[in-house]
C-alpha cells in the first residue's frame, strides 16, 4: 500500500499514531467556550470577564492565556461609553422662541395647541434625535 501511494513506511506509521496532544484538546475546548461566553454576551465581555465566566464553569486558566487565545481568534469585545445627557446649549446668540403655552395646557377645544418632546437616542454611531408630537385637547 506504501508503495502504491508513494509514502514511506516510516512516513505512514507517523501519521497512523499522530494524535492531538492533551495541551491541544485543551487548549481547543478552553477556546470554545471562550467564543461561546464572547457571542453569548453580545461580543462586550472582555478577557477579564470571559475568565471568571470559565472560572465558574471550573475551568483554570488565566486572564492572559484568555485574552491571547481571543487575540487568535480576532475576537475584541466593544466598549459601549457610558450614556451621558446632553442638553441644549443655552450659551448661543440665536433669537429665542417666546413661550406662549406658559404651561397652561388646558384648551378650550380640541387641535388648538400642539407640543413636541425630542429625545436622543444613542447608537454606535452617535445620538439620532427622534421627535415625539402630539396635541393637546380636553
């Protein structure tokens, strides 16, 4: 058979008792759980985390041998900043709009007075305003 495949005999026994190494078949379950902790938290745990997360599941391994084996794996986590409030800037020069309502938002018939909220909301990619409107009526 050697001959009829052009393999040497040494060449077919080496490859007949090649076997992962124990050092490998950990090394391939630890990175297995790694990626199932990293999608599992919607790709924002970090190594730290993901190694308490495999601490809990009885795994011992290190902070550093989970954030190389994530660096393999081109796996790194987003940072989400904190969300901060951003109000408008009172410190402008434009003219301001005078404040008819005066919080009395009681009307004497439907569709007369009309108020709007706009809130922020926040995405990778910045803040999009969204208006919400409606009108007041009693």
């Amino acid at each position: 058979m050697c001959r009829t495949f052009q393999v040497s005999r040494s060449g077919y026994y080496k490859w007949r008792m090649d076997r992962t190494s124990k050092r490998q078949d950990r090394k391939g379950e630890v990175m297995k759980r790694i990626r199932y902790h990293f999608y599992d938290h919607q790709m924002r745990c970090g190594s730290p985390k993901i190694t308490y997360l495999l601490h809990l599941e009885g795994l011992r391994v290190s902070s550093r041998t989970v954030s190389i084996y994530m660096r393999q794996m081109n796996l790194r986590s987003v940072v989400m900043p904190k969300y901060r409030v951003q109000t408008t800037d009172s410190k402008h020069n434009h003219p301001l709009a005078p404040n008819t309502l005066n919080q009395q938002f009681k009307t004497s018939k439907p569709n007369t007075v009309w108020v709007t909220d706009i809130t922020y909301i926040p995405c990778r990619g910045g803040r999009l305003p969204r208006q919400r409107s409606g009108f007041v009526h009693t």
